[in-house]
C-alpha cells in the first residue's frame, strides 16, 4: 500500500504504507484513518514532532553504525554497507518534513488518503 502526502505548498511525498503510518502517528494522527490532515494550526507541532523523530533515529543509526564499525567484517557479510546499506526512519521522513515546513511558510494544510 502506498500513501501519498499532498499540499499546495510543496509536490507530493509518496510512502510504503508501514513507513507513512509511522510517521503519521509521529506527527500525532491515527494512523489507521485511511485519509488524513494536517491543519494549518497543527503544522508547527507536527513538524517539532517529526524534528523529534529524525532526531532519535539518527542517534540509533549513530549506534548502530558504531556497532557495526567494531565488526565490519560481519556488516559485509550481511549486506548492511555501501549502497547497500538500509534507510532509516530518519532519512524517510526528510520529505514529509520538509513539505510540513513548506505548508507552514504557505499557510496550507498537508493530507493524505484523498
């Protein structure tokens, strides 16, 4: 499944299901509506929320990069370096963020599901 995040502020921000609702409930909505927005009023916390988010897993990554420096060898083996590395959380959610901000300067809300 795929959800797509609209606004007149910004081009829209297309996600797998699991990562979108993740991020939905980040910025404080249910998410199991299948349809969705972000009020203009709510845009500020939604973006500090999602601020939050990226924050946290990029300190996760950080560990998690720490780790596997100490046994490189086995991140190799097991596919998690170079290109092949996976995307986290953090690097998912930079589009939506970045829409949040784009609607906040604009004044317009964000939704999905429509």
């Amino acid at each position: 499944m795929l959800v797509t995040f609209k606004s007149d502020a910004a081009g829209d921000v297309i996600m797998f299901g699991d990562v979108a609702k993740r991020l939905i409930a980040a910025m404080g909505k249910d998410p199991a509506d299948a349809k969705g927005i972000v009020t203009v009023a709510q845009l500020p916390e939604a973006a500090a929320r999602l601020r939050v988010l990226i924050e946290e897993e990029k300190a996760r990554a950080a560990a998690a990069a720490q780790a596997a420096e100490e046994d490189e060898e086995a991140a190799r083996e097991a596919g998690h370096s170079g290109m092949a590395a996976p995307v986290n959380l953090a690097q998912r959610a930079w589009p939506l963020l970045e829409m949040l901000e784009f609607s906040i300067k604009d004044g317009v809300p964000v939704v999905w599901g429509v």
